[in-house]
C-alpha cells in the first residue's frame, strides 16, 4: 500500500513561537534556540517554518499527545460508542454522557487547538506563496488541511463556531452555521485542487477525500461519490508519530494503552454498537494485562485498542477505503444492489483475510442500518463516528435517543441529549458570539 505520511516533527522553539508569542511569521535563531529574532520573519525558512508547525498542530489537533491533550478523535470516540471512560476527570465524564457545559475546561482546549491548527494552516499558505512558492504542494497541503480542520468543527461542535485568530486579534469572527463551515471546507479543498504545478498525487487525494466528506455531510451524495471517483484505494494520508517529544505520540494510543483513561466500549449504552464482542477483525480490542485489567480509575475495565498498538503508530486522516464508502453510501438510496456489492467489494478487497459477503437485509432502514455499523467498523477510531451520527439524526429521520448512546450511564446516572459540543464560554469576550446558534444535529 502506498502511504504517505505527514512529519509531525515539532521544534519546541516553533511551540513557542505558536503559543507564547503568537507570531508564526519569526522563526528561531540558530545560535539561540529560545529567542525569536524579528529579523527572520518573511523569508523561505521562515515559511517553510510555518509549514512544518502548521502540520504539527493539526496532528495535535486531531490525535492528541501523550496523554495532557486529547484531541478530536479521542473527544468524538468518548462522546459516541467507541470508547468509555476509564479515567478519573470529571470534565471528560461530562461530555461522554452528552452533558457538555460551556465552562468545561477540558473542552476549552480541546477547541482551542483545533482553533490554532486551523489559523496555522491558513496563515502559511501566505507566507508559502510569499516566501517560498515552490514546491506547490506546500500550498496545497496546507489549504486541504485548513480544511479538515473546518469539517471537524462542523462534525463535532454546535452551529454558530466563530473563528478568530488565536490570540485575539481583531478583526474578531463571525460564527458560522454547520453548513456555512461544510461550505469553507469545501473552498479551501477546492483551493488545493486548484495547486496543480507540482502537487503530489497524495495531496490532491487529500484535498478530494476531505471534499467529498465535507459533501456528505451537506447530504450531496452525487457530489461526494464523484468528488472521489478517481482517488485509489490503496492511498492513504497518516499523521506520523514518534517518541522524540511527548507531542510527537500517537495520542489516540497514549490515552488507550499507557494513561487507561480512554477504554475500547461494547454495547455503549443503549445503541451502543458491539465494537468488542463482534470478534470483527477491523476492531481488536485485549484486555489489559497490567494489574487487575482496570483502567486509570481502577475500576472500568481495560481495552485496548490493537489498530494503534504504539506510540509511533501512524493515524488515517483520509484514505481510499473511506473513498469507496462514500461511494456506496451515494448508491443507498436508489440502488440497494450496486450498495451492496460496492460494501463487498470493499470487505474482499480493503482487508486480508477477506471478510465474508454481507445479505441485503430487506428493507431500507435496515440497509441504512448496516451501512453505518459497515463504516463504524471500517473507520473506527479516525474521527468520523460523531459526525455519522449526526448524520443519521439530519440525513437519515432517526432520533438522537435512537443513534446515540442512551438510558443509565455505567458510572451512574443518565445520559443527557447533546448531539454535539457547545462552543466554549471563554468564546463569549468576543462580541459577535453570543452563544451557539443551534445545538441540534
């Protein structure tokens, strides 16, 4: 399989330039790695400095570190039926019963580095094109990725997200309903895809599976199946991970594996999907072997997840098999027999062994049914659930008491109703937010 990876090698100099001195245009001086000189703030290495930080916060962004930081999939899988709470943090057993407060401080960071990842991308595609224009693929890198960050705003958070540049500066955001950030999305994807001097093959499949995506969720399933109609299924866009800085870890293995604040989860409630006890080669989950086999809190027991068994474990962002999804789910509605050879296909060709050969289940919801579990299996644990259920919930007439996880919580208590996460209250200084504007699907 051909895989191409994003280097998430982050200098903590260039940390520092992002988060203390808020300036991404001045980059470190060699002879002192701690000082910023201003005299290096428009230059090629300046740029491409950006770049690679860019790349390092939207790993961060998305994965998560080792262990202070979770990030996007980690939030997504607690919030739906991936994964339970096996940790001890009140904030984060907050948002798995779906009770989420705007003055949750977990979350306020969570928001704020997906926040950062985006200003970052979108500020090195000015200096890129300034400083350091080729190779384009650069530039194009970086407008696919600024949009992946605005799909997993729309995913994840309520109506009404503003984005403002990170440190406050005016002008200050107007916020955005779901669909008017699906609609940034899809111009900076189409931004990318208008970098075509020397882009890679792999960013241009980049920018068409995150357009496609960002289609499926506006419900153009036409538009999203064709988005991808030539990207391969062997392609595959991983962040990379290593063992370097404790922001280089594979966060999504970290606080599975080594913190046991995050536990593979089995019939999650009501609704709850059986990740663990299907026996489903996509999705391996062992007890763990260390002390009583309990997580972080001593009590849940421990699951890990053997799809990302180390700390250098690469992560999928966008990839063929996600490709060939969509295109099934584009045939659902109108061709139930194309649908069900297309998820065929996809199960003798996407895995080895094949798994065998799925029955039409005779009527549509169930087909819808089936087609959702197919994906939750096939993308488990890539930050995709949460938006599938929103999905169902908009797309598909279902209930958010019929798709989401539902009725006692394990830990006591009740599940609450929030289909998504409400934008933090520290967003409220900026005067054009006066709170989400929808907090439905």
């Amino acid at each position: 399989m051909t895989t191409t990876t994003i280097n998430v090698i982050r200098r903590a100099s260039l940390v520092a330039l992002v988060l203390m001195a808020c300036s991404p245009e001045k980059i470190l001086d060699v002879t002192d790695p701690d000082i910023i000189d201003p005299k290096n703030a428009n230059s090629p290495s300046g740029a491409i400095a950006l770049h690679a930080g860019a790349i390092g916060e939207f790993s961060f962004a998305i994965v998560g570190d080792n262990g202070a930081n979770e990030g996007q999939i980690l939030v997504g899988g607690l919030m739906t039926d991936e994964y339970m709470h096996s940790g001890t943090f009140p904030t984060r057993l907050e948002y798995e019963q779906r009770k989420a407060l705007e003055d949750n401080g977990t979350l306020t960071g969570v928001f704020r580095n997906l926040q950062r990842a985006r200003w970052l991308s979108e500020e090195a595609v000015t200096k890129l094109r300034a400083f350091a224009p080729t190779p384009a693929s650069r530039v194009a890198e970086m407008f696919a990725l600024a949009g992946i960050t605005y799909v997993f705003a729309a995913e994840t958070y309520c109506s009404g997200v503003p984005f403002s540049d990170p440190d406050g500066t005016p002008p200050l955001g107007i916020p955005l309903t779901t669909t008017e950030m699906l609609d940034t999305a899809i111009a900076r994807f189409d931004s990318s895809l208008a970098v075509t001097a020397d882009s890679s093959a792999t960013i241009r499949n980049l920018a068409r599976v995150g357009r496609a995506r960002a289609l499926l969720n506006k419900a153009d399933f036409a538009g999203a199946a064709a988005a991808v109609a030539g990207v391969p299924d062997a392609f595959v866009y991983n962040t990379t991970h290593t063992t370097t800085t404790g922001r280089q870890n594979n966060g999504v293995h970290f606080f599975n594996w080594l913190s046991e604040r995050w536990s593979v989860a089995d019939t999650q409630g009501i609704n709850g999907l059986n990740f663990r006890s299907a026996g489903d080669p996509r999705v391996v989950a062992t007890r763990d072997p260390v002390g009583a086999g309990v997580g972080f809190d001593a009590n849940t027991p421990q699951w890990n997840l053997q799809k990302f068994p180390t700390r250098t474990t690469p992560v999928p962002i966008a990839s063929g098999l996600e490709a060939r999804l969509i295109q099934a789910e584009a045939l659902l509605a109108s061709n139930p027999g194309g649908w069900l050879t297309a998820l065929n296909n996809i199960r003798a060709t996407m895995i080895t062994p094949a798994l065998p050969a799925l029955a039409d289940p005779g009527t549509q919801v169930a087909r819808e049914d089936l087609h959702f579990r197919e994906r939750a299996f096939w993308l488990f644990a890539t930050g995709h659930r949460l938006g599938d259920l929103r999905r169902l919930i908009r797309q598909y007439n279902r209930t958010e008491d019929g798709v989401f996880p539902t009725g006692l919580h394990f830990k006591g208590g009740l599940y609450g109703d929030d289909v998504n996460l409400p934008v933090p209250f520290s967003e409220r200084n900026n005067p054009n937010f006066t709170g989400c504007l929808n907090r439905g699907a």
